[in-house]
C-alpha cells in the first residue's frame, strides 16, 4: 500500500511511522518547512517513547519519507489519511475544521486515480460528508471515497496504543473502501484486533463517545474522592471495588486533579455544541465540563488549606507540569489553572517537569523553573505533586524535607501513603483518602 498521511502533528506522525513499520510505504506531508527539514534529520518534533527509534529505522528501510510537497505524494497514493489538526473554535468551543478543509482541497486537486481518503483528525459528525462534497466540487470526475477512521491514541503509549489497539474503527460504505482500510490495518489481524466497520457517521460519533465517556469516568471518581474526603472513605479502594465489576471495569478511575490534555477538553466541548445544534443535549457531558472545570480551582483550595489558610508569599514547589506523564504536552494542563489560581493568592511557585518546562515557560509567568526535584523545594512552604512522572515516586524524603521551610505534601496523583510520608515529619494531602 502507498499512504500518504497530510499533517505532521502528533497523530499524523506516530500513525504514519507505524504504517511504515506495518510495512507500508509512507509518505508524511506537512507546509511547515522547518519540521519536515528535523524530520528529515531525525529529529522529533514531539516528545514520544519509542517514536524517535521507529521514525529512523522506517526512514532508514525507504519506507517513511517527510516532505512539504502535496501533489505528487497524494497523486502516487492509494490511501490519503487527514491528520491535521482540529482545535477549539474561539469563542463558540466548536471544533476548526477550516485544516480538514483545506486539505479535502488539496487532496482533490491533486488525487489522479481510485484514493481512499481517510479522515484520521478527530471531527464532529457530518464532517466526511462535507469532506466528500469538497472533493467532488473540485474534482468532478475523480474516483475516490471518503472514510472515517478515529484514532484511539493516548499520548505517552501512542506507539503500543496503535500497534495493539483492542479496537480499529472504519466508518465507510465503499466497498472498494472497505477492502483498502481492511488491507491498511492488516498486520493487526496478526494480533487479533477487531477492525469494527461501520457507517460514517457512526464512526465519527463513536471517537467523541469514547473520550466523553472517559472524562466521565474520571470525573465520576473525581467527585467520589471529594465525598470520600467528606465521609472518611478511600476513593482508591472505592475504584478498586467497583472496577472489579467487568460491567464497569478498572481503568480511568483514578482520581486526580481533573483531566486535560488536548483531547478530552476539547472534544467534550465540541460533542456538547454538536449535541445542542441537534437539538438532542448531552446533560451528562454538559456537567462532566463544567465539574472539571471547577476542579482544578477546588486543587488550588486544597493547597492553601493545607498551608494553614494562605500561600500569601509563600514558596510553593510544583512537581509534574504537563497534563499527564510522558509526554511535554502543557495543553488543559491542570498544572496551569492551579499555579495561576495559587498566584492570584500571592504565592510565588517553582516548578520541575521532566518535559514539559519549554512549552510551560509560555505559559505561566513568573514561575521559577529549576532542574530537579530537589532543586525545586529548596525553602518551600508546600511541596505540590500535580503529575505522577514515575521519578517522583521514590523521592528521598528526608532530603526534600531539610530543603524545605515547611515539610507539607499535597499529593494530587495519590502515589504516596500517609505513613511513607509522615515518618519523615510531612503534613501529607492527597485526593479522597482518609489518613
Ligand atoms: C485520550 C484518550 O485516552 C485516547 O484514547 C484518545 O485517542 C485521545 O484522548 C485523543 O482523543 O486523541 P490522552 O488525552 O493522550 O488520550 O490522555 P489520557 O491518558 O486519556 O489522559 C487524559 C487526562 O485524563 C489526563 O489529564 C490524565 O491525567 C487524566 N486521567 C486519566 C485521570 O485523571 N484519571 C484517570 O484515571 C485517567
């Protein structure tokens, strides 16, 4: 199979690189010139484990190649996957589809015999049929189809996410269409992962119920931890007893400081105007947002409770700034709202992140950026663990604790346990678990 894949970004590059690795030839189109030159060179312009490794071996083998120019990459193409990006509209919270669309226009001009074009981009329902009707307005006679094909990737496992995924969904009526999607996925029937065909529509919709229904999940638990709090219960355990429950199942039910990311946010939004336009609202969703929203200011409450009522000039050390491990992503960071809400109160906030202290230093002002995690605490008030990197969770507490002025922990991701914690003198906070 010839893939071409338009958009460099995130999903573009990590399921272009693994169509490569499937053994497809992959081209990877992006207008930035300045990316597809790194990428060129090698070089990642995301933070992703394992991607940097696949990108070279792929482009090494001539089965991956990066490039700015359109036409021809789309004209040797069996498939065309629209992997640009779709972010919040200002103002009104629907997606931007005004990529999708210039891409369908592109794609149109260049497309020469039977191309499959594949929306891969998370877009609201309807998207494929103004996608298709673009494609047939500038190139009346072109033979082609229009898919839809979500990507269920999280940030962080993307690569492990697309190579052994519990489910492929392909929203197509094509026949010729199906069998292309089916020969793309192929490899995975090596691995007996479904390929879930379905109709258009349906297919979109389906990427925007699956992200709801995990923010709704977290956010479900989240509220449970705040009534653990208040009723002396272990939120954890509370996860635990009914994720045992198949029905239910284990994962998504650990509470923290609210979700973010560039995902769930967004697509919550976007499925909540597309519901309204519909005249069919979401009220579930519609509250999922607003309780989310609410959280990360509750997270800031939570600190200044724990250091006696104020943070008014106060040093407080923030471990874990982008919106979950593994990844440098800042965007919906919890991290953001709670440090900004800590410095409306006056604290003055330092912080480390493996990853993510580039993108959050254009995004908060005044912080202090240090170089590790014991750097960070030297004379705080409160140290703040907001995102759970796994080299925080052995930290070396009687260090951290002769650094800081205060030895008080406010534990956002729950990784520690009171008596690990308080044997070394620290005030201990978590998320709905009673000391
Ligand atoms: C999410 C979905 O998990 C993917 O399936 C989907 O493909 C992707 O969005 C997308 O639409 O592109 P991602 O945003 O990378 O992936 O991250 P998640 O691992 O889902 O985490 C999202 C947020 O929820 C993070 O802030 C995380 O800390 C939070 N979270 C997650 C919790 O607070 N508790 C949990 O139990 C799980």
């Amino acid at each position: 199979m010839r893939i071409t894949v338009l958009g460099s970004g995130y999903v573009g590059l990590v399921s272009g690189a693994c169509f490569a690795d499937f053994g497809h030839f992959v081209t990877c189109v992006d207008l930035d010139k300045a990316k597809i030159e790194r990428l060129n060179k090698g070089e990642m312009p995301i933070f992703e484990p394992g991607l940097e490794d696949l990108v070279r071996n792929n482009a090494k083998a001539g089965r991956l190649v990066f490039t700015t120019e359109i036409e021809p990459s789309v004209a040797d193409a069996d498939v065309v996957f629209i992997a640009v990006g779709t972010p919040s509209r200002r103002g009104d919270g629907h997606a931007d589809l005004s990529y999708v669309y210039d891409a369908a226009r592109m794609i149109g001009r260049a497309m020469t015999s039977f191309t499959v074009v594949v929306t891969k981009s998370t877009v609201p329902v309807g998207t494929g049929d103004e996608v298709e009707r673009i494609l047939r307005q500038v190139n009346p006679a072109g033979d082609f189809a229009v898919v839809s094909n979500p990507e269920f990737l999280r940030e962080g496992a993307a690569i492990a996410d697309f190579k052994i995924p519990d489910r492929v969904v392909i929203g197509a009526e094509d026949e010729r269409a199906k069998r292309v999607m089916a020969e793309v996925y192929r490899p995975l029937s090596l691995n007996a992962s479904p390929l879930f065909f379905v109709s258009r529509r349906t297919s979109e919709l389906i990427k925007y119920a699956g992200n709801a229904f995990l923010a709704l999940k977290i956010t479900f638990i989240n509220e449970m931890a705040d009534l653990c709090e208040a009723v002396g219960a272990n939120v954890q355990d509370v996860a635990r007893g009914i994720g045992m429950d198949k029905r239910i199942g284990s994962k998504f039910l650990n509470a923290g400081p609210g979700y973010g990311g560039s995902c769930f946010p967004k697509d919550t939004l976007a499925l909540v105007k597309t519901a309204r336009d519909n005249d069919s609202p979401l009220s579930l969703v519609e509250t999922t947002v607003t309780v989310n929203d609410n959280r990360k200011r509750a997270m800031a409450r939570k600190v200044i409770a724990a250091c006696g009522g104020s943070v008014r000039d106060k040093k407080i050390a923030v471990l874990g700034l982008t919106f979950k491990p593994n990844t440098d992503d800042m965007r919906e960071a919890p991290a953001l709202s709670i440090i900004q809400a800590l410095q409306d109160k006056g604290a003055r906030i330092a912080a480390f992140d493996p990853e993510g202290m580039e993108a959050a230093s254009h995004l908060l002002q005044g912080v202090e950026f240090c170089d590790d995690a014991y750097d960070v605490v030297s004379d705080a008030d409160a140290l703040v663990i907001v995102t759970e990197w796994n080299q925080f969770r052995s930290l070396d507490f009687e260090r951290i604790g002769a650094a800081m002025r205060h030895r008080v922990l406010v534990d956002l991701r729950n990784i520690y346990r009171y008596d690990e914690v308080e044997r070394h003198g620290f005030e201990y906070t978590c998320v709905g678990r009673p000391s």
